[in-house]
C-alpha cells in the first residue's frame, strides 16, 4: 500500500503562484460585495421619489434607513455561527438569494410599514454577505497577499454604492423607483446562480470538517495540480482549531476573548465616526457659512479616495505588523478630523483636510476583516468577522442619531470636530491593546529562556 502523501493546504496555498482560478474566486466576492454595496444605499437612491409620489414627510423614512442597519447587524451576528457550522459558500449563496429577494419584493411595497419590513428582512441577507465573502477570500488568499487581496474585494462596496447612484440617476426618470430596486434584486440572484455553479468551499473549512481527500484534491489542482500525488492526506496547521465545540466558544475562550473584544470596539468606533461624518458632515459644512454647493463637494470628497487608502493599506499590512499599520490609519483619521474644525474658512483647504481623512478613515475601516481574518482559526474566523461587522453596525447606528445630538448642544464648528476625533482615537488605541496582549505570551517566553 503507497505511503499517504501529507499536504498542509495553507503551506500549498502559500507556495504557489495566484492562479487564475483564484482571481475568479476573488472576482465572484468583489461582484457579492458590490452588489452588497448597491442594495445597502439603495434607499436613499430612491428617498426623493417616495416622499413625492407617496406624499410623505422626509423624516418619516427614518424607520426606514434604520431598519436595514438593524438587519444588517442580526444578519452578521447570526450567520458567521451558520457559517463555520455548514460552509461559507452555502451561507454567501443563501446571503444573495435573501436580499437579492427580499429587495424584489420591496419593489412592491405600498406602504412605509411593509417598505420598513422588506428593508430589515433585506438587510439580514446583507449583514450575512460581506463577512463570508471576506472569510472564503482570506481562506483562499497566501498569507504574503492576504490583507491586499481582502482590501481588493471590498472596493466593490463603495464602487457597488456608488454606481448605484448613477444607475438610479437613469433608471428612476425612465422607469420610476421601482427599477432601482428590482435591479437590485435581479442581480443578486443571478449572480447566485453563478456562485452555484462555480464557487468552491473553502478548503481550510473542507479539510476541518472532514471532507473526502478527492473533492478537496479536486479544487487544490486548479490552484497547484503539480504537487497532489495520490493518496493524499490534507492537514491544518494552526493553533486553536480544534479546541472549541462551537465557534462561538472559540472567539469568547481565554485565548481569544480580548482581541475578539478590541476588534468589535476598534469597528463600533469606526463605524460610529464613519456614519456620524457622512450623514452630518454636510449639514455642519453647511451651518459654518459654506454654500450648499460647497457643502456636498466637500463631502463628496470624504469617501473618493477610500479606495486609494484600502490599497495602501492593505500593501503595508502584508509587509509590517498589521495592527500597527491599522492603527496609524485611526490615529491619521483623528488627525484630520480634528484639522477639518480649523480650516472652515478656506473650502480648498477642507475639502482637501476632508479628502485625506476619508484615503485614512476608508483604508482603516476596511482593513479591519483583513485583521480579522487573520486573527482566528478555521473553526471560528466566519464568526469572528461576522461578530465584529455585526456589533460595529451599532456604532453606525449610533453614530448616525448622535449627529443630531453634538447641532442641539450649539457647539463651535471645532470642538465638534474635537470631540469627532475620540472615536479614531479609541479605535486605535483598542488596536495597539490587542497587539500587545498578543506580543505578551512571546515576550514572556524569550525573558524565560533569557533565565
């Protein structure tokens, strides 16, 4: 009988050349995250057109905005578990088929309370999307490239959000609201037909729950057919992987449980700055003496250069330490969120304090399911990430209701931004806080061996 060939997938992974099979799993999460992108925004494509054909007030949309971000949140919370229970691919697919249907169906909502009902069931397919398209990327990804090649899939969400803009700006004359929103949900199903028929499993998680050597064989020689010499015998080499019976043990348990906590801290902070800026940024532009056309250049700006910052980023997480590269992206963000309250009276000058915040406060928040990914074993990363983006959904919607907060306190235009650089600085410091706690065990180590 042949003696069993071993192969550690990872080391396989990692020793190979990014093939071509793997540029079309990236392209297949890029198009997910985008099309997440675009059904995330899509109300408020279509705001104006409800509150003139419905006859309703502006603010009676509130519900409706916020109902997609409570959605959001449960989604992630709950299939991150699902995930590392029954696949990443099964839950991506199944993620599609919800908010691809669920936003057809808004296309005939006749009422706000069915319209805020159809958002938030709309939104628990978009809260499932993002974290397992980042977790099966990352487990598909060597390691030398894995922050960059995760960073790449997600500039499909604000590319995906803001072609919806110029597609609705078509769409809604010709064809009314309705259009927006069935393309909306055409896409996203057929797309899901798509991921049926030529999205693989991640083979960390195959090899994990003990699939048949042949099939996992038979995705690992599109990436390396060279070095699979029957019979094969797939191995993991990581801590942690099967220490836990259920991947919500693994992220709480002692060896986990305090980057688990500075990760959902750094992104509630993140998000909370991110959704306070966006949503506000243009009225407190606007209340500082700017013109309205001002106003919404300025802001326009913040979220233009999010690609340029998750790229760069994502290159220098791949060759220094992750944590501190993250970091200095918070800390950059609180640096220019606090200059934007001092340079009110020149516009040049803000827009472009405000364009360098958004290239630092995009390319940090963005890199946090990199970090993630990273972070936890097989067994726990879909839960992990899912955990993370779900408990910072929360920071957005606070940071979207404190907004009207900071205008009722009658607060100068600086100590505003004063105060809108703490959360940059909480998520930095939460970072540096896991990074140590990590470092601590080596250092202890080598002072050991040192005596």
């Amino acid at each position: 009988m042949p003696q069993e060939n071993t192969i550690d997938v990872q080391a396989l992974i990692n020793n190979s050349r990014f093939s071509t099979y793997q540029w079309l799993i990236l392209g297949m999460c890029f198009l997910t995250v985008a099309l997440d992108g675009f059904d995330t925004a899509i109300v408020g494509y279509i705001a104006a057109s409800l509150v003139q054909e419905w006859g309703i007030e502006k603010t009676s949309l509130g519900p409706v905005m916020s109902a997609a971000l409570v959605g959001l949140a449960v989604g992630a919370l709950t299939a991150g578990p699902l995930a590392d229970r029954i696949g990443r691919r099964k839950v991506l697919i199944l993620s599609l088929l919800v908010f691809g249907g669920f936003s057809l169906l808004t296309a005939f909502a006749t009422n706000l309370s069915m319209l805020t009902l159809l958002r938030f069931l709309t939104g628990l397919g978009l809260g499932a999307a993002m974290p397992n398209a980042a977790t099966l990327m990352s487990e598909y990804a060597p390691e030398r490239r894995r922050a960059l090649l995760v960073n790449l899939m997600f500039c499909g969400f604000p590319l995906g959000s803001s072609l919806g803009g110029f597609v609705s700006a078509w769409l809604i004359p010709h064809f009314g609201w309705q259009s927006v929103l069935i393309l909306g949900g055409v896409a996203p199903l057929l797309l899901a037909l798509v991921l049926i028929a030529a999205l693989p499993e991640s083979v960390r998680f195959m090899v994990l729950h003990r699939y048949p050597a042949e099939r996992i064989a038979a995705v690992l020689r599109r990436i390396s057919p060279q070095q699979l010499v029957a019979p094969l015998r797939f191995t993991l080499n990581e801590q942690g992987a099967k220490t836990e019976k259920s991947a919500l043990r693994v992220i709480f348990s002692p060896h986990y449980l305090r980057g688990t906590l500075m990760l959902c801290l750094t992104y509630f902070m993140g998000l909370m700055i991110f959704y306070l800026l966006t949503s506000w940024l243009p009225l407190l532009i606007r209340e500082s003496g700017a013109s309205l056309r001002q106003a919404s250049l300025i802001t326009a700006l913040f979220p233009l250069g999010g690609g340029i910052g998750v790229l760069v980023i994502g290159w220098l997480m791949d060759r220094m330490n992750p944590h501190k590269v993250v970091a200095v992206g918070y800390l950059l963000t609180a640096l220019f969120v606090f200059a934007i309250g001092f340079v009110n009276t020149n516009p040049v000058l803000m827009g472009g304090v405000v364009f360098i915040a958004g290239v630092c406060m995009n390319g940090a928040q963005s890199s946090m399911p990199a970090l993630a990914a990273g972070y936890y074993p097989t067994n726990g990363r879909a839960t992990g990430v899912a955990w993370m983006l779900g408990i910072g959904r929360f920071g957005g919607i606070l940071g979207a209701m404190s907004g009207g907060l900071l205008m009722q306190l009658q607060l100068s235009f600086s100590v505003i931004f004063t105060l809108l650089a703490i959360p940059a600085l909480v998520a930095a410091l939460a970072l540096m806080i896991k990074h140590f706690s990590l470092s601590k065990p080596a250092l202890l180590g080598s002072l050991n061996k040192a005596q």
